[in-house]
C-alpha cells in the first residue's frame, strides 16, 4: 500500500509538471504575437524568428548544462560549502533520458534513492525550469526589436536562459540555496529570480544598443513609436497571463510529506509547498494571482489613461511585483503591491527614458526589471522575520536579505550581459547598418514574396480562355 | 518578531490556521480595498469626462467623422 501510495503521488507530480509546461508555453505565444503587434510591418517576421528561435536555443543548451548548473551551484560554490554533485543533471546521465527507476549494472553515480526519485520527475522538473529559462530570455528580446541583430539576442538569449537566471535560481531558488540559508531572501514566484535578472540583462543590452532611428527627437525628447497591431499586442499579453498559471503552479511542489521533507515539520498532514518546501497552497496563490493582476490593470487604466499597452502590461507588472511574496500574502495586500508598485515602475520607465535615452520598445525594464526588484524588497518588509525555509538554521526573511537579493540579481543579469554586448559591439555583431533598419529587417523577405506573388500571378492568367 | 507569527516551521500543519501577515487587520484591509475600488470609480469617472468634452470640441467641420464612417 505504502509502495502504491508513493507511485501514485510521483505519478501525480508528474503529470502536474507536465500541464504546468503545456500552459506555460503559451507564454511564448503571447510573447511572439506581443512582439510583432510592437514592431512595424517591415520587420514582422524576422521580429518572429528571433524571438522564437529562442526556444530551440536555451531548451538544447538547457539540456547540456543549463539543469546541471541548478543542482550543481546551490552553495555558490565557495559561499556556504562546495560543488554539489548531480549525477542525475549531467547530460550523459541515463537518468536524463527514458528511465524506468531501477539502477543499471555498472551505471556509476546513480543511487537507488536517486532513481527512484527522478526517473519519472527529471523530464518534467527539467522541462518547467526551461520554460521558466525561455521566459527569461524571451523578456530581453522585445525591449530591443527593430535594430538588434538576431545572432546577438541568440548569444544572449543562451547566457541569461541557460546559465545566469539558473545560476541565480541554484542560490536564490533552491532549498538548499546560499541566499536562502545566509540571507533568508525570499522569492516564491521569482519576481527577482525571473524577472529582475531579466530586466537587469535588457537594460544592459539596450545600453550598448542604443535607440531606434527616429525615437529621439534632435531636442532629445522622445518620439512615441506605436505598436503597429494593438489588438495582437492585448492578445498577446492574455495569453501571457494565462501561462502565467502554469508559472505559478510551476513554482509549486503539489504534494508532499513532512517525512520527505525531512526538515523541522512536525506531524502527518502532507501539503503544498513553495520552491523552498516551506507550505502554500494553490488556492493562496490563487487569490493573490488574481488580486495583484487586477491591482495592477486597475492601476495602469488610471495611470495611463486607458492606454491599452500600459493598461495590460502592467496588469502583468503587478503579477510580477507581488510575487516574491505570494505564496504568503493577504489578498488585499497583493492588490494593492500590484497597484502601487506598477505606478511606480511607469514612471520609472518614462524618467529613464527621458533621462537616459533608453530606448526600452516594450517597457520590458520597466515591468520585469523594476517590478521585479521592488517586488523583492517589498516581500523583505512584509514577510519579516518570516522562517524562509522548513530547515533548521536558515537565516529568516527579512528586508536587507531580501535587499541585497535583489541587487544581486538585477547585478547578475547586468554585468555579463552589458560584458557581452560590448564584446559582440565591437566586432560589429549586435546592431544592424543603419541602412538595413530604414528598409527595415524584412526588406528581402518582402520582395521575394512580392516576386513570387506576381510570378504566380501572370502565369495563372496567362492560363485564362 | 516575525509579520504572521511564525518564528520557525517546527509545528504539525494541522495546528497552524492563517499564515499572512498583519493578521487581526483584515478589516482595515477592507476598507483601503474599498476606498481604493471606489476611488477607482472616481477617477475613471473625471478622466472619461475630460475625453468626451475633448472629443466633443474636436472635428468642428464633420470632415474627420465622415471619414470615420467611411473607415466602418
């Protein structure tokens, strides 16, 4: 019965992995119409194309590495001990592949305990973490639409998806994690894990970048450069929403005991819990998901004055700005964290604009990099003294922890990012001749189907009696 | 100190009611809640007002409107 019970509840998490990965995807659909609703007709699909081949990219480099990194880096390594070894991670590892939970003879580093733990979890843990990977990167690639090569937002795409953001979920967003035990630094839902490290990169990249011809009058005030289709942009950020529940599911473990946890939880009640095994449930995060999204809608109309963009993005802004506390929050403190943080990231987008010439097509910094590193500081204050973790000894949450942690991750997704972009700069691989970008990214793509059109044309009338 | 009470996870589940913070002001949450949904209602009530009068002191002529309706 106990052998039956644990099949079943591996079986469970499993499949709920699986349906977290399939609702998360639709964050990259959203994400692809969003950003050629933004772009203007004559850069349409290579705008597609970068975006989407994103995926392909930090999934295959995720596999080789990218999973490895999480369970490797835990303890920094050289901050709280050394390298983890991950046998389980390691690419050659038959646990990386189809894999029934019996160890096979001479298969060295595999444990019986390991098998039966990851042989049916690794695919599913190993596909949600890349779509959280994909999310990250895909975040950078709208704020530098129009002027950015494509086989630099790769590069890039591949450094924050599949080493960075990992690298900071290893410390950050892991049970075992050196900020967690040091810092206390909490971050359920990976307002900073995510999308600060994200928007620090995309504030790095756009940087070096530089703006768009034409978004800056000779004045230096700023032209607006409207989103050629608003409808595909409002689309898109529903379907970004809507992934956004396999996100959040995602970040959950669905259920499990106090035994497995083997931390300080006394009893028998099994529960859900948070990344760090510390209890939620799926309806808190329920309540707070939607409470914090409406907070920021409802925000953003007034703010904006009903502009369709910035009323939705920072519905998104709001989901982003709470979530490194919602696993804990009250309802009503999520809306209002979702109201008044976005408030200020709009602002933000707008000062840094104007100030600093950042030329940002989608807000992206604004609404992942800003939303996210407030949201952490804001979680800092209302979860102080909070314990971060079921473990003994894990230092509890509190504002500096929580302080520091978002410094480090917006730091970590802005140093080797701004590093990069200089390096591909100088050798004349991050932005397109200005030529290119006038006739606009799509100008070839644009005439052979032209040709093709009038090709097929005449020969079909020359066959007209 | 701690912003829900809890010091540390050493406790059986089935103990531990509530775990948000501030617990015991739900009810001033409330009402910022509703003084925030009103307010809402007050805002967008004046802004929209201030886009009627706007739109309704554009387009003297009816050129723009016709074309409106031309474009469906």
């Amino acid at each position: 019965m106990e052998g039956n019970l644990n099949a079943l509840t591996t079986i469970f998490t499993e499949f709920y992995y699986w349906v977290t990965i399939v609702m998360m995807f639709l964050i990259h659909v959203g994400f692809c119409m969003y950003e050629v609703g933004v772009s203007r007709r004559r850069n349409h699909l290579k705008t597609l194309m970068k975006n989407a081949m994103a995926i392909p990219l930090v999934t295959i480099t995720f596999y080789f590495f990218g999973w490895w990194i999480y369970f490797g880096f835990p303890n920094g390594p050289g901050i709280a001990g050394g390298l983890v070894t991950a046998p389980f991670a390691e690419p050659w590892n038959p646990l990386m592949g189809t894999h029934l939970s019996g160890v096979n003879p001479g298969e060295t580093g595999v444990t019986p305990t390991d098998a039966a733990l990851w042989h049916r979890l690794n695919g599913v843990f190993w596909g949600a973490f890349l779509l959280f990977s994909i999310t990250t990167a895909s975040i950078i690639s709208g704020s530098i639409i129009e002027r950015a090569r494509s086989g630099a937002f790769w590069i890039v795409a591949v450094l924050v998806g599949s080493v960075l953001w990992i690298l900071d979920a290893s410390w950050g967003w892991h049970p075992q994690g050196w900020m967690v035990k040091l810092w206390g630094y909490h971050d359920a839902y990976a307002s900073g894990v995510v999308h600060a490290i994200a928007g620090g990169a995309a504030l790095a990249f756009l940087i070096v970048l530089g703006p768009r011809i034409g978004k800056f009058r000779p004045d230096g005030t700023a032209r607006e450069i409207p989103p050629h289709n608003v409808w595909l942009v409002t689309i898109g950020l529903f379907l970004i929403f809507t992934g956004f529940w396999g996100f959040y599911a995602a970040c959950n473990i669905p259920l499990i005991s106090p035994a497995t946890i083997a931390g300080q939880i006394t009893g028998e009640t099994w529960t859900a819990t948070n990344i760090y095994l510390a209890p939620t449930t799926l309806s808190a995060i329920t309540f707070n998901f939607l409470m914090s999204l409406s907070g920021g809608m409802l925000a953003g109309y007034i703010v904006s004055k009903g502009d369709p963009f910035w009323t939705f993005s920072m519905g998104l802004c709001g989901i982003i700005s709470a979530s490194a506390g919602n696993d804990l929050y009250h309802p009503i403190q999520a809306l209002l964290i979702g109201a008044i943080v976005p408030t200020i990231c709009y602002k933000l987008h707008y000062f840094v604009e104007r100030r600093f010439k950042i030329d940002d097509a989608v807000g992206a910094v604004a609404v992942h990099g800003y939303g996210g590193f407030l949201g952490v500081v804001v979680a800092g204050f209302m979860l102080w003294g909070q314990p971060s973790s079921p473990y003994e000894g894990f230092a509890h949450i509190s504002p500096l922890g929580n302080f520091a942690g978002a410094v480090l991750m917006f730091a970590l997704g802005f140093v080797p990012t701004f590093v990069v972009c200089k390096i591909l700069n100088s050798m004349n691989l991050l932005r397109v001749p200005a030529k290119v970008e006038l006739e606009g990214f799509d100008f070839a793509l644009n005439h052979a189907f032209e040709t093709s059109v009038r090709e097929v044309g005449t020969a079909e009338k020359a066959m007209i009696k | 100190m701690s912003t829900n009470g809890m010091e540390s996870w050493a406790v059986d589940l089935k103990d531990v009611g509530a775990i948000y913070p501030f617990q015991g002001s739900e009810v001033v949450m409330v009402i910022i809640g509703l003084v925030f949904w009103i307010g809402w209602h007050v805002l967008q009530t004046r802004q929209e007002n201030a886009e009627i009068e706007a739109d309704m002191a554009a387009d003297r002529t009816g050129d723009e409107t016709r074309k409106a309706i031309d474009r469906h």
